[in-house]
C-alpha cells in the first residue's frame, strides 16, 4: 500500500467515506501535507467514487487551498508608486533571474515563496522588502539577493545544529 | 404543505396553457409556442439557470418579478410576461454582457439578432476561453450522459473556467466531442490529427487514440468511445464486430458488394 | 474539563440541582477575576494578562476565596484590554502586565480601587467605577450578548450557573413543539444575519414540510469586513447558540445539526468543540437529552475560504462537499436544503436569542424594539468613532444615539460623513438621516439594510466613491461566477469606477452605473449578485456632488483619490526645514534655508510623503 493510499484511507475512515465532508477531508490533508499533492487527490477521488474533476472544481473554488507548497520563507516585494520610482522594478527581476521563481510562485527547493503587492505604506524607505514580515529597506538588486541567499544559509546552519 | 394544483394554468402573454405541477414556465412556453432564447439549458441534462438569459416577468400583484424561465417550477396558476418591457430590457442587458464577454462567438451573434440586440455598448473587461460564457452545458453532459466527468469548473468568480483537472489533457476524456456538439457557443472544437491518429478536445488538450478504418486508412471514431459502445451492445454477431472496424463508407462498398454477390435482386431476364 | 463528577443529567430537575450547586458554591463575598480575551482585547495581549493573574491566584492562601477567568468580548475594544473585578463590577481597561501586580494588591486584597486604571468620561473627566457609568455600555440592552464578559466560554458549568440550559429543561419538560414556535412567533424574533425574515415563520414551514431526515443549520460564516459580533458570541458564549440549536431542532423534528464556522475563525471552532464535547458530557446534548425522548447531535464543519458560502445554498452546497455555489431559491431551503432534505438555516445571533425568549417569554422580547423589528441587535462600531466594538442595542435605537452617545463621536475632532451599514451588501446612511430608527424597514427605505450588525462610521476625509470601489472590489473578488449579471456585472461596475477614481471618467459614467445595478438587482441568481450594487447605488444616491466632481472636474473633494488633488505647501506655516525636499522621491521641491519650500506641481508625483513627514503641518491636501 502505497503512503498516499494510507494516509487517504486514513482521513476517509475518519469521516466514515461521507462525501458531504469532501471540505473537512481536504483540510485535513492539507494539514498533513502542507498542500493538496495532485496524486493525493487522485487516490481520494478513487476512494470517494467522486470524479476527479469534481475535487479540482472545490480545491480551486476555495481559496484555502493550495496545490503547491508554500515556501519556507515568505518574501513580500513591494512594487507601489514610489517604490517602484526608486527602483523595484529591477530587483523583482533580479530576484526573478537569480532564483528562477515568478511572482506568485514558490522556488523549487521550497525556500521561499515570492509575492509582489501594491504598496505596503512604507514608502518613506523605498523600495522595501518583507521577509517572514520583517521589513528591508533602501533594497538594491544586489542586497536583495544577499538577503534571499542568507535564507539558505540559515537553513543549512539549522540542519547542521539539528544533526549534531 | 404548498405542493400546489396538479395542473396549474399559466398565462403566458395572454395565452393560457395548462401543465403539469412542476413542469417549467419555459415548458409552458412551448406549449403556448411562444419563443424564449436559451443557452445555458438543454433538455438532456440539468441545468443551473446560469446563463440568465431566458428571463421572464412574474405577475405578483403589486409588482413585477424577474424570474428565470427553465427552471420556476410551476405550482399553481400564475400569469407570465415574455414581451412586457421589463422582460425584454432584462434578457437584453444579460445579452449585452455576454457580447462584451465573448464578442467573437457567431452563434451568440446569431441569438443576439434574434433577440432585437444589434450589438453592446459594454466594453471588454473580463477574459474567457476563446467565447467561453460558461453555460456548463459541457461538464453536465460529460458527466450526466457520457459517464467521464472528464471536464468541470475550476476557479472562481471571474477566473472562473471550465478545464480539466490540474489543467492538463484529461485522463478520463474518451474524445467522444459530446461537449463540442452540446456547446451553443462554438467554443469546443473536436480536431481530427491523422498523422497521429488522434482525436483532439480544444481547447482542454484532451486527446483519445482514433480507431481507423481498416480498409481506406481513414479515421472513423475515438476508440474508447467505439469500446464503451460495443460494451453496452447485447449483439454478439462475429460479423458485427468486424463491421464496426470499417468507416462509414467501406462498411456500404462492403455491404453493397456482398448483397451482388448474393444476387439479391431478381431481376427479370 | 471535568465539571460536577461524571453524572449525566437525566431530568430537569437534575439540571435545576446542578444549578444549586454550582451557586452554592461562591460566597458572595468570593471575588473573581474577569480577564476579556475576545478578538479586540486577546490582539493586544491580554491572555498573557489572564496568566499572570492566574498565578497570582495559584500564589494566594486558602484563606482568600478567589478565582480569575478568561471570559469573551465585553464590547469595548477601543480601551481593551479589559479586567472586571467581582465583588463591586469594577471596570479597568487599557490593563498592561505591570498593572496586575497592583491590580491584585490593591483592589483584590485591599478593595481600594486603582484609579488610574478607570475609564474617564473625555468630555466631563469623571471617572467611571462600574461599567454602567459609562455611556457606551449603559445605552446598551444585552440579550444575545448577556454572557459575554461574564462566563468562561471553556466551562460549561459557568453556564449553567449563571442559568444556561434551564430554557431548554423547560422545553423538554413542559412545551410541545408548536408551543416553542408559538413562542418564538409571538416574541417577533427575525433573522439577524442580515435577511430579517421572521424566524417562527421559518421554524414551522420547515416542520410543515415533507421529507427526513431534517436539519438544522447555523450559518457562522460571518464574512463582512468590518463584523466580528458572531466570532465574538461563538467564542464568548458558545452554549447560548448551542442551547438555541437544540431547542429549534425540537420545535422542528430535527435530529442533526451543523455549525459551520468560517475558515478565519479557528478560535471560534475550538470554542465551539469544546463546548458541544461538554454538552455531550453532561447529557444536554445527543441521545435521549435530559432523560427525554428527544435526541439531536451537532456536527461542526470549518469553511474553505469562500465569502459567497454565508449565502444559505451555497453554505449548503459546501456542507455536500461541493463548491460553494448559490441556486435558484424558487423552492425554499426549507422544503429542500441540504442532501434535498428540508433545513431549516438560521445565523449565530438568532440562535443565541432563543434561550433568553423561552425563558422570559415570547411577549417580554417583543415588548422590546420597534412594531416590526422586536428585540435587539449587535452592532459592531467601527471606523471613525472614537468608542470602537461590540454593542447591542434595542431596535428603534437612533443611529445619533449609537454614533454619539455610544462611540462618543467622531475621532479627531472631525465631521461625521455617513455610516455604512450592511456590509458589501449594504449602504451609506448620511448625516441627514442619523435620527433614523434602527429598524429592518427604516434601513432598507433607506437605501441600506441592517445587514448581519456591521457599522462602520466615515468621516469627512472619506472618498466615497473609492468606497463603493472598495466594495465592489470586493465582491468581484468573491463572487462564485456561475452567473452572467454577477460576475461580468460587476466587473463592468469595477471597470467604470476605477476610470472614475483615476480621473478617467465620462459623462454618462453614473447613468451606466444605475443601469448596471438594476440589472444586477433583477436579473443576478443570488442575493450576494442581487445586492451587490447597493454601496453604489446608496453613494450615488447621497454622495452625487462627489461622483459629479470626480467626472466632470478630475477632483476628489475629499482628497483620498491619488491624482485627484494635489498637495500644496503652506508658505506661512513651512519653517524650510528641508524635510520634505530630502524625502521626495521626484526632486520635485526646491526651496533654500529660511525660504518657504515649493512643490513643482510638473514633477509631482503625488506620493504624499511630504504631507507625511512635515512635522509642522505645512503641507496642504488641496
């Protein structure tokens, strides 16, 4: 039995196979998994008998839902008016070229999840840039990055402490 | 309990027909044979009124009420407006914003003419999928008469579209085009790639392994579609199932040649 | 959370001695701390303020009797957080961590009060004890908002001692169900989330109709922006929804419930559990309830994120694991709701008055209130006043009253504009019309509605023009899609006022609105579709000088539209200090020492960051 066949069984007994918990059941996947895994959803529609396309239509309606994980980290691009003037455009892509991860994406390693926004009233000390809420700022392309990079490295500092 | 008369009247522009409880104003309509544009509904599957563009007035007394002809339930005798100017300004207006929506569609034009809209004065500001306007009429004969569900809606509000599952070719469409003769728009299109030999859904990318004609070469129908078929059909004639491997026109050379060589025809000397 | 020992209750008179009981147990002179950790109070920390009481309990001798409780929304965030002390109700507010040491020596052990820590009256400086000396609440009439601040919402033994399940004891021991519908029917109550239909009504078409199994809903996908009153009730006082539920059921020949909470609120399910888990405990909930024949479960189910779903078929199609999509209503909920089955749906609010009607009577509730809107209802006052949270108030109330006298006016010093009632699909109510009773009819004659209690107050610095494209903006973004009128509709609405904000409107512009918005009223599948042009139509309707002003002279008189005013430096207020010219991103101001600074309206970007750091005040929104 494969993990996912386990881990469907699982929630579906839960709720005793009702359809009608088709919600509660996705939440609690997505608890599990941290998003809703394409072949998941494909095992509950075969353990619910509910077409796939059905599950898709809920998983998209529903705003809650994610069909790809959210990155470890959570870097906000502010590209209002003035700091836009001051430059935003070109770190947006630069962080585009260097991580290869558009806005509204996460990056492949799943280090961080990238979002541009319409000003976040910090326009005082443009450009600006959010990371896990914490504010950058007077960013260049270059410090930007740095700051991005350093992400990975607290990741690697943290594995090393969790192995020692 | 309101479960109403067994055969209500409905007046519907004057003319009273009768019907059953719970048949629709649009059925009442038909009867009176009084015409009511329709996109959204099909009387081959359920339907969601979606469209908005079969309104009718409802006589409350004191006031008028806008309500979606195929599918109010009729309960008891009521009076109906088709042509009253509230009904018609209503069905106008929802054709104006579907002209806006999918300005290239010819049939949507064409019901358009036929409804007194020469055009919209709405601009373009929403997107959809090559004139999609969303009628559903696709995911429910999918899913109500073919069995796949291999299509359905995905998103919501104005990103709201019909796909299949993860937006990739589906895993369940059997290419039989159903969708594409059920919509009234001309969106879904069925493509016939030979060099491949296959049959193609457009736009879900959706493609299904053609069966060819074993005699000219020439594609006939999806194969899934020809085995689902067979599997529903009692005849277990050998010669059946070897007819069904040619198209169309070899299976009547075939027919024709044999029924000459039975010397069918008593022709006189 | 263990109660009275494990004995389920299985009579009405069990409860009654339970009740005794758990009364007997406090001597009045017991004190008791309250500590408000509802949404406004918990934000600016105040569960860490309930630990630290906590401890200071733990730390008393036996000799003290003294306990401390975590209790929900007591109503006025604005001076959150909130501590009440018993014996005396004494009132503080805006508690920090060092005050609870003093709090404890001084007013616990000592009875002296802290003065520093009372309300103080901005207009007359007098300083209130209790917390009927102060406008704010003393204005306010509390049925549905009784238990809060009161009880702890985790302990359903708080609930019963202060008389919780003794209506539905009375039910099930003296009251047929046509009598509880009677009841309900003579108190006038009606929906509070916003329809306002007369919920006997609903109660007996739903027991009149064919079909089982029935069921019984209650909607907590409370999604106006702006409205936390039932988060505040579930998680304040969840039994009093509870207690109500169960009494519905048996009016109507339900035996399965659900709550369905949205998504945002994971507090709220907790509560809600928790408290369904106790009810089940002592036998006030489930099988054979109280010792009776009747039985009846509650399910709870969290949203998906979907604001359409507080619509009552959509929350259904939610509860089918569908999309939460609305449909025609044309054959009631009741007769066929959920599964097909008759459902009989009703909001948190309205089910948390139904306990307090069974026990004071149907008559009592409906000699509170106007002739056709009876009872009460919670509001919650936001925005520009300067008392801001949870209120509740008789029906019939001014809408001055609630302004002035409970919010204390506009913030700031500056002049009221309107108040928006109803959420998104609601309207603005403008000065001329603050002696307008709050009422189902008077709102809704009006041009806005009662809405599910949100009250958002506008003063003059308010565009409202940006606000119905805020609203707009917002139901776009929410509405489900599946019809025409709604979702192009609205984007057509969005398309014509974001022209309009940006200084691209055209004559013709408003027309185009209110043409929209009829058809939208009158030909959308849903009320979401069929109300969604109401904040247009109302601010059309008051507000015509300022869509007028936008259109015709590119100006927006209330200087909230980016590009529709500009700023200006006031040269006998600018002291040069050169703040402003460092700070522009544009060089647009030149200006030397001791020489009043300019802004080159050419280069101007409009940013407004000058006009945020002057310290003098020198820059001008003109």
């Amino acid at each position: 039995m494969t993990e996912e066949n386990k881990l469907i069984g699982q929630i579906v007994d839960l709720y005793d196979g009702e359809v009608g918990m088709l919600i509660p059941m996705m939440q609690d996947l997505q608890a599990e998994c941290g998003y809703l895994p394409a072949d998941h959803l494909r095992c509950l529609s075969r353990h619910l008998k509910v077409p796939l396309s059905r599950l898709y239509a809920v998983v998209t309606f529903y705003s809650s839902f994610r069909l790809s994980p959210k990155g470890a980290h959570e870097v906000t691009l502010c590209l209002g008016t003035v700091c836009y003037l001051k430059g935003a455009g070109s770190i947006s892509e630069a962080i585009i070229r260097e991580f290869r991860v558009e806005p509204g994406g996460t990056t492949r390693d799943r280090l961080f999840s990238f979002n541009a926004v319409n000003c976040v009233g910090a326009c005082a000390v443009a450009p600006v840039m959010l990371v896990d809420g914490k504010y950058y700022h007077g960013v260049t392309p270059e410090s930007a990055i740095e700051v991005l990079y350093g992400l990975s490295a607290d990741k690697i500092a943290a594995e090393k402490e969790g192995s020692a | 309990m309101r479960k109403g008369k067994p055969v209500p009247t409905v007046t519907i522009d004057g003319c009273k027909v009768e019907v059953e409880n719970g048949e629709t104003i649009l059925d009442a309509a038909k009867k009176a044979g009084v015409w009511i544009p329709t996109l959204c509904y099909h009387p081959a599957v359920s339907s969601d009124a979606s469209c908005r563009i079969c309104m009718v007035e409802l006589d409350r007394g004191d006031w008028r009420q806008l309500v979606t002809a195929c599918n109010y339930p009729v309960r008891r005798d009521i009076v109906v407006y088709v042509s009253s100017e509230g009904a018609q300004q209503a069905r106008r207006g929802v054709m104006e914003l579907l002209l806006a929506r999918a300005p290239e569609s010819q049939e949507l034009k064409a019901l358009a003419e036929r409804m007194g809209v020469k055009e919209t004065h709405y601009p373009k500001v929403t997107e959809s999928q090559r004139n999609c306007i969303l009628c559903g009429l696709c995911v429910q004969v999918c899913e109500e008469i073919i069995g796949q569900a291999a299509i359905g809606y995905a998103g919501r509000g104005v990103d709201r579209t019909v796909a299949a599952p993860f937006r990739q070719p589906s895993e369940d469409c059997i290419g039989c085009g159903a969708c594409a003769a059920i919509c009234p728009v001309g969106t879904i299109k069925v493509r016939i790639h030979e060099d491949e030999q296959e049959v193609e859904i457009s736009p879900f990318k959706s493609r299904a392994k053609l069966l060819i004609c074993e005699e000219c070469g020439a594609p006939i129908i999806s194969m899934q579609v020809s085995e689902q078929a067979l599997g529903k059909v009692e005849v277990n004639c050998e010669e059946f199932r070897e007819r069904v491997r040619l198209c169309p026109k070899c299976r009547r050379s075939q027919t024709a040649g044999r029924l000459k060589a039975a010397k069918f025809c008593k022709k006189e000397s | 959370m263990t109660v009275l020992g494990n004995a389920k209750l299985r009579s009405a008179a069990d409860l009654k001695h339970m009740q005794e009981e758990l009364r007997a147990r406090h001597t009045p002179s017991a004190k008791c701390v309250r500590v408000c950790t509802g949404p406004g109070c918990a934000a600016k920390g105040s569960p860490r303020l309930y630990e630290l009481f906590c401890e200071a309990v733990e730390r008393t001798g036996a000799d003290v009797e003294i306990e401390a409780k975590s209790v929900g929304c007591h109503g006025l965030c604005e001076c959150g957080p909130i501590v009440l002390i018993q014996p005396g109700n004494i009132f503080y507010q805006k508690v920090e961590e060092p005050d609870v040491a003093e709090i404890f020596r001084e007013t616990i052990l000592g009875d002296r009060v802290v003065e520093k820590l009372l309300y103080e009256n901005p207009a007359t400086g007098q300083k209130a004890v209790t917390p009927e000396e102060i406008t704010f609440y003393k204005v306010q009439k509390r049925i549905a908002l009784a238990g809060n601040g009161l009880i702890d919402p985790t302990n359903i033994g708080d609930y019963i001692a202060e008389g919780g399940y003794i209506a539905l004891a009375k039910v099930l021991s003296s009251m047929t169900p046509e009598e509880v519908i009677s009841e309900v029917e003579a108190a006038g109550l009606r929906g509070r989330g916003g329809g306002g239909f007369p919920t006997a009504r609903k109660w007996r078409s739903c027991r009149e109709a064919d079909g089982s199994p029935k069921y019984v809903i209650c909607n907590g996908d409370e999604g106006d922006p702006g409205a936390f009153m039932d988060r505040a009730i579930m998680e304040g006082n969840p039994h009093a929804v509870i207690e109500g539920m169960i009494i519905g059921a048996y009016a109507i020949g339900s035996e399965q419930g659900y709550i369905y909470v949205r998504n945002e609120y994971p507090l709220s399910v907790e509560r809600l559990k928790l408290a369904i888990e106790q009810a089940r405990e002592l036998g006030v909930l489930g099988e054979k309830i109280l010792g009776s024949s009747f039985s009846f479960d509650i399910r709870i189910n969290r949203g998906g994120g979907a604001f359409v779903c507080g619509e009552s078929t959509a929350l259904m199609a939610s509860l089918e694991g569908r999309p939460g999509e609305p449909r025609a209503k044309y054959i009631h909920t009741v007769e066929s709701g959920l599964h097909g089955r008759p459902t009989n749906l009703n909001n948190v609010e309205t089910w948390a008055n139904v306990p307090a009607i069974v026990n004071h009577g149907g008559e009592w509730f409906s000699s509170i209130g106007t002739e056709k809107s009876k009872g009460t209802k919670v509001f919650c006052l936001v925005g520009k006043v300067v008392n801001t949270g949870l209120v509740e108030v008789p029906m019939g109330i001014t809408l001055r009253r609630i302004v002035e006298e409970i919010g204390g006016g506009i913030a700031g010093g500056k002049r009221f504009k309107a108040v928006q009632t109803g959420g998104p699909s609601g309207g603005c109510i403008p000065a001329e019309h603050l002696d307008a009773r709050v009422d189902f009819d008077e709102l809704t004659k009006l041009g806005s509605m009662m809405g599910s209690g949100g009250m958002i107050v506008m003063d003059e610095d308010t565009c409202m023009v940006r606000v119905a494209k805020y609203f707009t903006n917002f139901l776009q973004k929410e509405s489900c899609g599946k019809c025409t009128p709604c979702r192009e509709g609205l984007s057509q609405m969005l398309y014509i006022l974001e022209r309009v904000t940006k200084g691209e409107g055209e004559v013709g512009d408003v027309e185009e609105l209110e043409g929209l918005a009829d058809l939208l009223g009158g030909t959308a599948l849903c009320a979401l579709g069929k109300t969604a042009a109401n904040p247009i139509v109302s601010t059309i309707r008051y507000f015509r000088d300022e869509y007028d002003a936008h259109i015709k002279e590119k100006r927006c008189p209330a200087k909230e539209c980016r590009g529709l005013f500009r700023y200006e430096i006031d040269s006998e207020a600018c002291t040069a200090c050169g703040i402003c010219l460092k700070n522009c991103p544009a060089d647009a101001i030149t200006g030397e020492k001791k020489v009043p600074h300019v802004i080159n309206q050419e280069k101007c970007t409009l940013c407004g960051m000058c006009w945020e750091k002057c310290p003098f005040t020198a820059v001008l929104k003109v």
